[in-house]
C-alpha cells in the first residue's frame, strides 16, 4: 500500500497494512501539507496580519496572541478588511502540490471559524455577542465559511485527500461556550464545509484540544471523519475509546500537557501503548503523530524519540512485520 492509501483506510476501518504516522525525520510521515500561500489565517512574530488584528509573540513558541482586535464595534464589519481568497497568486502552489506530495496524503489547511472570529472581535466580547449580537456573529461566521468553501474547491481541483480546519473548543474541564451555542451557531457552519468536502471527495479532520467530549457526537454526526487532538489525559483514553473509538479517527500525539511534558521515557512509552488500545480499532481508527513545536510545549527531543519509537513498534506488532 502507499502511504495515501495506508491513510485512507486507517481513516476509513479499511484495514491498512500498518498505522500511518506523522513524525519528524529521521522516521518518516505518511502526510503533506497544502494551503493559501500566504494564508490570511495565519500570522506568526509581531505585527498586524491581513484582517489589521495586531500580534504579538509568544515567548519561545511559534504562536502569537492577539493584542490589539480591529473589530471594536460591529459597525466597523462593513469597512473591515476581508481577505480575498479568490486572488489566483494566493494558489499557485498547489499546481505542484500534488506531485510533491508523491504517494502521501495530502491535506489542505482551510481557515478557522471560532478563532478568527476571537481574534476580530476579542474572546470576551464575541461571548457576550452570542447573545447580545447573534445576527452580527452569523454574518461574520458566513463570511469565513464562505472564504472556506473556495478554498475546498481549489483543493478539489488540486487532487487534495482531506480538508483541515482547526478551533480548539475546550478549556481543560469544559467547553469554552455552553453547547447549545456552539451546536446554534458553529455546527451547522462545520456542516456545511465537511459535507462539500466528502462532496468533493475529501475526508475531513477538525483540530480542536482541551475538554470536547459534549460536541464530539455532534461533529460526527455532521460529518467529521478525524479529530486531530493533541490533549486526551483531561478527557481520559477509556472515555473517548468507549464513546467515540470504531466512529472516529484520532490523529494524535502522546498527551503534549502531561505526559510528553512531566513523564518519563517509560510512562510515554506506557501511554504509546494506551493510546493505540483505546482509541484504535483492529481496521484502524488511529493516526500517531508527533507536536511539531517540541521546544514552544516543552517536549525534550528524548521525548519525542521514544514516543516515535514507541509508535513504530506498537505497528509492526499489531501488524506482525
């Protein structure tokens, strides 16, 4: 099998012939990567990015925080400065996006909806919008799932395997808002993206961390394929391999808050372990990866070996090679 087909099936309980992974080199990856070059849903350093919301770094890692949200006022919506995705320099490399990739999975990055929209209006001023605003709030959230939409048709056209798109949902115990907004206002928005993208024939993945469990059904029932989830300890492996292991993938690293944090070589081996119990299945059901910001969460390159050793030698023993 090709690694875009041993992806496919993990994702699809098609029986791969061994779990596909997403590690750094020297052990390989199964995946690419596509997007917007450049991306108006990504901005990293200090500096104000393409919607004018002004960034400022995060000590060691890669990320930024907003300080400064140009959407101060919703009468300001009208004369925001709305990326225009449609503007064919934004794609030209995915011309050779797919030959690059090779027999890899390719997935394509789409644009969040939750945390742009934090970054526009600020975190407590769009929970207060929820109910305060709600038609503000659905205007702005059509128009990010508008700029989506086209992303997901270039890709389509591109030969892309799966649409991503990330939000992380949950603080460590609880959804960051109460789930009938959530499932008001972003649910039937995730719908509407997975379903054009399974349309276009695309598998779907959603990154979100923190404690998501009250909307994990929901996103499977709208058609999420994989959760790409890097915290599990706050949930716990049993839960989300009893509830959830057999309806949907898990694209997952060792715990990056607890365990690939505070324990030993030995407990991330142990955890390695767990994972692939809980959350895969005989025909699939799991995608091992890796935290590709080691030094921003704090993860020693000891850590990330024997993760990534572990890994390996959980496959070749499920898979007897």
């Amino acid at each position: 099998m090709t690694s875009r087909e041993i992806v496919r099936r993990a994702i699809l309980f098609q029986s791969p012939e061994r779990l596909p992974r997403h590690f750094p080199d020297p052990y390989g990856s199964d995946f690419a990567f596509t997007g917007m070059s450049p991306s108006p849903d990504w901005f990293v350093g200090i500096g104000t990015d393409e919607w004018g919301c002004v960034w400022e770094n995060v000590g060691a890692s890669m990320l930024g925080q907003v300080s400064d949200s140009p959407l101060k006022e919703w009468s300001d919506l009208a004369g925001l400065p709305i990326p225009d995705v449609t503007q064919p320099s934004r794609w030209e490399n995915l011309a050779t996006a797919r030959e690059e990739a090779s027999d890899r999975f390719l997935i394509g990055h789409g644009m969040t909806l939750y945390h742009r929209a934090t970054y526009l209006r600020g975190v407590e001023n769009l929970w207060a919008d929820l109910s305060e605003e709600p038609e503000q709030v659905e205007a702005l959230l059509d128009i990010l799932v508008e700029m989506n939409l086209v992303a997901i048709d270039h890709y389509a056209v591109a030969g892309v395997d799966g649409f991503f798109i990330g939000d992380d949902w949950g603080l460590q115990d609880r959804l960051m808002i109460a789930p009938a907004q959530w499932r008001a206002f972003w649910k039937p928005r995730y719908a509407r993206l997975f379903q054009a993208a399974r349309e276009r024939g695309m598998l779907t993945f959603l990154h979100s961390c923190g404690y998501i469990v009250e909307i994990l059904d929901d996103l499977i029932e709208i058609g999420l394929q994989v959760i790409h989830m890097d915290q599990q300890e706050n949930m716990g492996l049993e839960l989300l391999g009893r509830r959830f292991g057999g309806r949907l993938a898990f694209f997952s690293p060792v715990d990056i808050q607890q365990t690939m944090c505070h324990g030993t070589l030995d407990d991330i081996r142990a955890y390695a372990r767990a994972m692939a119990t809980n959350l895969g299945r005989p025909a699939g059901g799991f995608l091992p990866r890796w935290y590709d910001d080691p030094v921003g969460a704090g993860h020693t390159w000891d850590s990330v070996n024997a993760m990534c050793e572990e890994f390996l030698a959980i496959s070749r023993a499920l898979y007897a090679q």
